[in-house]
C-alpha cells in the first residue's frame, strides 16, 4: 500500500470536518453568540483558576489525647462603669490551681466615663497591694515598725504596717472593714481618697493568662478575692454597701493561637447591664484544634461555643451569688485537626476543559437554532411577498 493511501485512511477518522471558506456564512447573530459566550467562558475561567488558587481545607476528628498542655486564654474586655482598683480577675481549675488576684500577663487601662484613655501608657495589673504601697508617704517610716491590728491581731498576722495588712486582719477575724477613715494606715496611702478618685471611672483589662488545660473557670468581679475556709470569696465590706454596675464589652476572646479561617463568636461583644448588681456567667465548650499549612507547620489551638446566662445577685430579690462577669469553660474529648492541600492541577486542567467545550457547543447550538429560525421566517416572508 503506498504512503498516499496511508494518508487517506487517516484522513478517515478526522472528527472535525472542514467545510470551503466559500460555503461559510457569517451572521450578525452569530457574531452576538460568539461575544456572549465569550464572555461567559472568560468569567468561568477566571473563577476556575480563581478555585484552584484557594487553599482546600481537610478537616479529620478524632480523640484527643494531648497531655500536659497548658491553656493560653487571650483576654481583652472592657467595663465602662467599673474601676481599675476595683477589679479583680481570678482563675481556678478542678485540678484545685487558683490563681487569685491574677498580676501577670495582664494589663489594665484606665478610662474616664467616657471611655477615654486616662493615660496614654497602660499600667501592668499590680494587683492591690502594690496600688496601695504605691502611693507616696508623707515621711519616711521605720522599716522595723510594728503598727497596731486595731485589736484584730493574729498569732500569723502581729502587725499592720499597711492599710491591706489591716484589712487582712479584719478578713481573718471576720470583722467589716466599712471605716478606714479611723485607720491610720489607711489615710497615710489616701485609701480612701483613691477609691472615690475612681469611683466614676471604667476600665479596660488585656494580656493572657495561661491555665491547666483542664474544666475550670475565670472571672472579673468587684472587690479583693481570698480564700476562706476553702471557699472562695471576694471582700465588698470596703465598700460601704455600694452597688455595681457590670456592663462590659468583650472585644476579643480566644484559647490558643489565630489560624485561617478561626471564628471566636464573643469578639466584639457589647453587653449592657439592665441593673445593677448582676452576675453574667458564660459557659463555654472548647474544642482542641490543630492546623497544619502546606508548609507543614502545625498550630495547636482551640475553638469553642458559648452560652450565655445572667441574673440579678445580691439584696432584694435579687439570687444569691457575687455581681461579676464569669466564664466557665470545659474541654471536649475530641480534637479537629485541618490540613491545608493544594488543590489538583489535573481536577483545574478538566474543568477548565469542560468550560470552553461546554460554552462552544451550547453557544453552536443557540446559533443553529436563531439562523434556522430566521431563514424559515424569512421564508415565509417573501411567499407572502410573491402571492
């Protein structure tokens, strides 16, 4: 067999078929099809690669079985009606850790009432004695002084050389500390002027805290927190039967570090209290996550749902409990874990393919369809014409 008949029997299975440059008719439709369609594939295509671009997300569930982990809880909230002196923020754990009267990590700010800076450099939270013991004495005092309990000594506790000395005196003999005019301790720190120099004042706390990564709970309440036969309870005797107002706005809360894609569903949270004197409690369910890029750097974190719940404590009708913004978290057993993958190169290549093949028959068939159309009509015209 020659190599021209060779040719001609592949010339056989050729599946586009070429029609003469003569025999072709080009149409003022054909042409809208063409730039219609056009268009639609360049969207398409573009969304297509768009698609492949993105990052695909592999998410996998399974038991949690990390162990002795520490959880970081990032806290930045803000209590319009309710100083920095005031504020206590305490931690504590089933496990029987407690962190009373957190001081590190955290950083409180203080507002004026109307929510402005009081300072431009926030003040590390120093807890309430070191706020005492900052304040400036009038003259120097004996460092090997031994002032008087004002009758509440202790065999622990001798003496009061400050006016928190005092008051702890007073806790331990259960006395109500409602008179530190008449303590001379207490007047020569201005106690007393400080509390009523911020009695109008709000306050923003931030930083972390770092706890066991075991159910527990944290909190922000009025008042000095103590233990006191195992319970754990916070001081208001000093401050005269005032009432609080606990409205707060909770601008970020997270547990571990930011990933892609991490929602904290409490962010930007305002909450004004109806009344005074009221305890807000958030129970939150944490979710231990990990997330590895495609770099292979793996993030342990956490995600977590909330619910919330507040009531009125405290005198009246009130319930019993203690006014203040509680968060009581627990840990799932289970642990998400994504992955990120690049999406296949093959998976774009196809869909890119059944883009143009797609548009260019359909669009064929709408042209056949308008410019058989139009010939019948035009048919049918001119047989009108002729009769």
């Amino acid at each position: 067999m020659s190599g021209k008949a060779v040719f001609e029997r592949i010339r056989q299975f050729d599946a586009y078929p070429k029609t003469l440059e003569d025999f072709r008719v080009k149409t003022f439709g054909g042409a809208a099809v063409t730039v219609v369609s056009g268009v639609i594939m360049l969207i398409l295509f573009v969304s297509e690669i768009n698609y492949y671009l993105t990052k695909e997300i592999q998410p996998e569930l399974f038991v949690d079985t990390t162990r002795g982990q520490k959880l970081k809880i990032n806290i930045d909230a803000t209590f319009p009606k309710l100083p920095c002196s005031y504020l206590s923020i305490d931690a504590m754990d089933v496990s029987g850790e407690q962190q009373i009267d957190v001081d590190h990590h955290l950083f409180k700010h203080r507002l004026d009432k109307d929510g402005a800076a009081v300072s431009e450099t926030p003040e590390k939270h120093p807890g309430w004695l070191n706020l005492l013991l900052k304040l400036a004495v009038t003259k120097p005092l004996d460092p090997n002084r031994c002032e008087s309990c004002y009758g509440a000594e202790t065999e622990d506790l001798k003496c009061c050389n400050t006016c928190e000395n005092v008051r702890e005196a007073y806790r331990r003999k259960g006395w109500a500390f409602n008179n530190p005019e008449s303590i001379e301790q207490c007047n020569r720190e201005g106690w007393t002027e400080k509390m009523k120099s911020q009695k109008n004042e709000g306050c923003k706390v931030y930083g972390y805290l770092e706890v066991n990564k075991v159910a527990g709970n944290f909190h922000f309440a009025p008042g000095k927190s103590f233990q006191q036969h195992h319970v754990h309870v916070h001081d208001l005797q000093a401050f005269a039967g005032q009432k609080f107002n606990l409205s707060h706005r909770i601008n970020h809360l997270s547990f571990g570090e930011e990933y892609p894609g991490l929602v904290n569903p409490l962010d930007s949270l305002n909450i004004k209290a109806e009344e005074e004197q009221m305890m807000f409690q958030y129970f939150v369910k944490i979710v231990p996550t990990t997330y590895t890029n495609l770099r292979g750097k793996t993030v342990y974190t956490n995600q977590f749902s909330v619910t919330k719940h507040s009531k009125t404590v405290g005198g009246g009708m009130g319930e019993t409990g203690l006014p203040g913004v509680f968060f009581m978290y627990e840990l799932s057993p289970m642990m998400v874990k994504y992955t990120e993958k690049q999406r296949s190169f093959m998976h774009f290549l196809t869909g890119v393919c059944a883009i143009i093949g797609g548009i260019f028959t359909v669009a064929g068939l709408i042209d056949s369809m308008i410019y058989h159309s139009a010939r019948a009509i035009q048919k049918k015209i001119d047989l009108g014409k002729a009769s």
